[in-house]
C-alpha cells in the first residue's frame, strides 16, 4: 500500500464535511466573517433554502484585490498568527477553513472593495479552482455569492434535507446572528421574498424583534457579574416553560453555542420550579476572558471548553436561580450582582424567613381562625386585616373570598388576583422546612400517641443505622420490630399531616433512594414530597384572615410564583383585562 499526498482540492472537500455540513452550516461562517469584518448591515438572500443559492452583501472593511485569492486557501486567516492567539481568540472566525471549503463544493464568487479603492474586485471560484480577479462594482464592502451547493460532490448533497428543512436551519441562524449582535442591521429574504428585517438597534428591541411578545412578556431579566464574568439577558418564567428546547439561546462572546455544562446548570437552576419534563426558554449573553474559553473544539466552533468549569457552572447557576428565586413583593429587575473575587460564584440571599417565625407559621391567626392544630403558644398577636383602599395594598392585595374550597380569590392595586391555595401552601412550607433544615433547626411536633406502621423489613433495615439522621429533619421512629416502625414525632411544619401517609412517603422513598442519598443528594426532593402532604388540602375552607395569611407569606416566600411541582400558584387578572372581557369602554 502507497501513502501519497492528497490533492488540494480532495482536501478541503474532506473538510467541507465537517465544516459545511448544510446550507446554514454555510451562511454561519459568511457571516461571522462579514461580523469579524466590522459589518453594520448585511442582507441575506437565499434560493431553494440554500442550496441553489447563498448571497451575502455586507459594509464591513472589505478585501483587497491581492488578498481575494489567499482569502480562497485553507488556513488562511487574517485572525489569528501565532499559538498566543489561538489561546485567546476575540474573533468569530480563526480557522481559515470555511471560504476554501465552501469553493471546494460549490460555485463562488466573491466580490469586495476597500473603503478608498476605485472599483471593487471580483473572484470566481469553481470545485476549487480559481479565476483570475476581474473588475466589478460595488460599495466598500464584501459580496459571496455560492450556488449549487454540493453540485461536484452528489454522495454529500444526498444527505440534504428538503428545502422546508433546510431553510429553517438557515433561518434559524440568522435569528441567532441578529440576537448576538443587535448593532448590525439584517435583511433577509428566500426566493425573492423578503422574511424579514431587523434595524439595527439595542438588545431589548432586538429580542423583542427575533423572539417575539410572547417571550417577551414571560421574560425575567438576568444581569450578574463576577469579576471578569458576567451573563445578561432573559430567561422565561417557570410557568411559562414548553415541551420544546427550541427557545434556549445562548452566546458566549458573541458566539452561539451548544454546551453541556451551560445546560446543565440552567436546567439546575430551574429544578426546583418545574413542572416535570418542562423545558424553560432563555436568551443569555456570557462574556468571559477569551483566554478563559477554548473555541478550538470543533471545526463548527459551536462547542467550547471553559478553563474553569465549575466556577462557571456555579456562576451561571447561583445567577439565574436568583431570579427565579424572587418572592412577589416586586415586578422590577434584581439589580446587577457584583463582586470584586474572579469566579466567585453569587450567593443566594438568606430568605427573611427566620426559625421562629417558620414556627409561628399562621400563628397571627390563633384566635378563632379555626385553622386546625393552631398552637396560640408561640406569642404573636393577631393581625388585622386593613380595610381595602387604606393605605398602600400589599402586591398580592386582600383575600376577598374562596372559590371550590380551592382557590382564594384577592383584590389588589393592579386588578383580581388568583391564587391556587395547595400549591401556594406547598412551596411556602417547603421553602420553610428547607430553611429549617439549613440552619439544623428543624422542630419535632411529639405525637400525643405515637402511631405504629408496617413497612418491609428491607425499609426497616435501611432505617435502623440512620434515626439520629431522620430526627434532624425533623423525624422521630423507632424500630418496633423487623417489620414494624413506631412514629413518635412528626417535622412541627407538617403536623397538621397523617404521620402515617407521612412516614409512608418517607419510606417509599427510603425503600428507592436510600437513607444517605436521600438526605444528601435529594434532600431537597424529599422536603417537597413531605410539604406536599403537608399543605391545606382541596374543599378546606379557609377563614379571611387565613386566606391573608397565606398571601402575607407568599410575598415572604422565593420562588412563591411556582409550586414543588413546577405548576403556577397565583395569576394577575389586570383591570383592563376584566374591562375586556365584558367589553366595558366600547
């Protein structure tokens, strides 16, 4: 067998199959360079979702006529020099490989003129091979026109989608080149009809424009900094998320990218405020030290490796939990966060939820609320109720009446609030239990006549090594028998619960999880399920000052707008709604 140098040609071909795998694959790396190149506006044009045709004009710098057929050679760049820059590349583009391998599979001609040249220069480009440059016109700035995508290598076009598909994919990356970078102007248009134009403009206008008022009105500014990191941009309320992951943008340096860290960290950030198989939509902008991220992954450039990844992940974690962690005492923006370490990670604030006051829970309401298991004990006098339109209303306004023994229906400035009264109760106990349980303040409520259960003895045994453990949470057992556990005590945050369905859960979860893991790793899932039967069940009926109670904390509580489960717990009904649905003023 010879070994033999391959042609040129057969080369960029090879590599187009890794950089051009698709038309849009294509018109991503026309534009980073016409971005790279300084462009204020560039106007698209495609033909057959790309494949007969891709037209790219741009403002930007230009290229001299000497320069047009070294821009056609691979490895040939103006971006990067030396290994120093590799490291720390500032630019969208670097490799040197796309033009040449975009002409090894197609017919190109590239047309450009310096800002100051008399007329513009014309290159043609087929399979590879290069024309001499011709004179040509144009304004200072940089035209590529490819056509026949794939027409000299029919085993890859074969590949191609339909051109539906193949347009979405195009169009799908001008929407995120027009996210990253607001200050550029876009045009863009298929078989001669335009599908759309964004104005150059600021990157609130420009996510309104790209993604639409329906994102918009669901969308929660993020803005945090960490040294030389910060991320800013949106992302979408809990109640708001989709099935579809199509929503989720995300740009580092200007650069949309596909990272598994960045992912998992946000889907982290959301966990607690889900509802199960739920995909939230976000639009985020990292900018980090170049010198800190590695683009060099893949010839794509669209997966990166960050030098630090935890900080990162942590950064990016702590920031947008943050937001969503908000109670509803306010509709304006968290401010920025700042901090003078590098990479030190944002710390979520301490709720204002105190151990005693997790155990005066509903205590306000002790004397004749007939709330049941009320411990007037506790020292905190009744609270009364102003009379609507005194003073400045709370944001979640005055209870006003229950609806079904499940909703509680409130009056407040902006118009009616809805409240859903088990998932409400259910994140404010669970928020409290977790507080609890971090400051390893966790109160027993002894049971007057300790209840007996049967579980499998494989439950019983597991349990055995870990009482001391249990009771910090809040559990009091103890081992009757191989088969048999006596509950003593109950978590004072749930002892208006069946310690038997309680204990219960607690065994379930024990039997799958383990004892270690479950207080460990999914702590945080066992605290929801015992706040789940802990919460004021459906057809309860609630006395006014209860229903207060229960919105005072709400405001109190983080990430009060969800429940364990992800599900909403309170909807805003404006005025003008309500005006609108019985078309007063018409």
């Amino acid at each position: 067998m010879n070994i033999r140098v391959l042609p040129d040609v057969l080369i960029s071909q090879i590599a187009a199959g890794e950089v051009i795998e698709r038309p849009a694959a294509a018109l991503k790396e026309i534009l980073e360079n016409s971005l790279d190149a300084g462009a204020t506006d560039i106007r698209i044009e495609l033909e057959q979702g790309g494949v007969k045709r891709i037209r790219v004009a741009d403002n930007g710098s230009g290229i001299a006529r000497d320069q047009l057929a070294l821009a056609m050679t691979r490895h040939a760049t103006s971006k990067i020099a030396s290994l120093a820059d590799l490291e720390q590349v500032a630019s969208l583009g670097f490799r040197g490989e796309a033009l040449a391998s975009i002409a090894a599979v197609a017919r190109v001609t590239l047309t450009s003129r310096r800002a100051g040249a008399a007329h513009a220069w014309a290159l043609s480009v087929e399979g590879g091979r290069l024309a001499e440059p011709v004179p040509a016109a144009r304004e200072p700035g940089t035209t590529l026109d490819i056509q026949d995508l794939f027409f000299n290598t029919p085993a890859r076009r074969k590949f191609l989608k339909t051109e539906a598909t193949e347009y979405a994919h195009c169009a799908e990356t001008v929407r995120r080149m027009a996210l990253a970078h607001p200050s550029t102007a876009f045009s863009f248009s298929h078989n001669g009809r335009v599908q759309a134009r964004h104005a150059a403009g600021d990157a609130t206008g420009r996510m309104r424009q790209v993604l639409g008022e329906a994102f918009e009105s669901q969308a929660i500014v993020v803005d945090a900094a960490a040294g030389p990191l910060r991320v800013h941009g949106w992302v979408i309320s809990p109640a708001a998320a989709t099935a579809s992951r199509d929503g989720q943008h995300v740009f580092v340096n200007g650069r949309y990218v596909r990272d598994k860290l960045i992912v998992h960290a946000l889907k982290e950030a959301y966990k607690d405020v889900l509802h199960h198989q739920l995909n939230p939509a976000y639009c985020l902008f990292i900018e980090i030290p170049p010198d800190a991220v590695d683009v060099n992954v893949h010839p794509a450039k669209t997966e990166i490796r960050f030098r630090d990844a935890r900080s990162v992940h942590q950064f990016l974690f702590h920031a947008v939990e943050r937001v969503l962690a908000r109670p509803a005492q306010t509709d304006a923006p968290p401010a920025p966060i700042q901090t003078g370490a590098p990479y030190q990670a944002p710390q979520q604030a301490a709720m204002p939820l105190h151990v005693n006051e997790a155990m005066a829970f509903y205590a306000p309401l002790a004397e004749g609320s007939g709330f049941r298991g009320q411990d007037s004990g506790c020292g905190v006098a009744p609270a009364a109720q102003p009379e609507m339109g005194q003073g400045d209303a709370p944001p979640l306004g005055y209870a006003i009446a229950q609806l079904h023994g499940v909703y509680v229906l409130a009056q407040n400035a902006r118009g009616l609030v809805l409240v859903d009264m088990h998932a409400a109760h259910e994140r404010v106990v669970y928020e409290k239990l977790k507080t609890a349980l971090d400051a390893r303040a966790v109160p027993s409520q002894t049971l007057l006549i300790p209840v007996a259960l049967s579980a499998d003895a494989r439950d019983i045994a597991e349990l055995g090594p870990h009482l001391d453990a249990l009771r910090d949470i809040g559990f009091e057992l103890s081992v009757t028998s191989p088969t048999t556990v006596a509950v003593r005590a109950v978590p004072w945050l749930l002892k208006d619960a069946d310690p038997v369905e309680l204990t219960r859960s607690l065994l379930r979860e024990v039997a799958e999880f383990g004892v270690a893991r479950l207080l460990a790793e999914r702590r945080n899932e066992l605290l929801a399920t015992l706040a789940c039967h802990g919460a004021v069940r459906a057809n309860r009926h609630l006395t006014l000052p209860e229903m207060n109670a229960l919105l005072r904390n709400m405001e109190a509580t983080e990430r009060a707008g969800q429940c364990n489960h992800g599900r909403p717990t309170w909807f805003q009904l404006s005025l003008r709604e309500l005006d609108a649905m019985f078309m007063r003023g018409r």
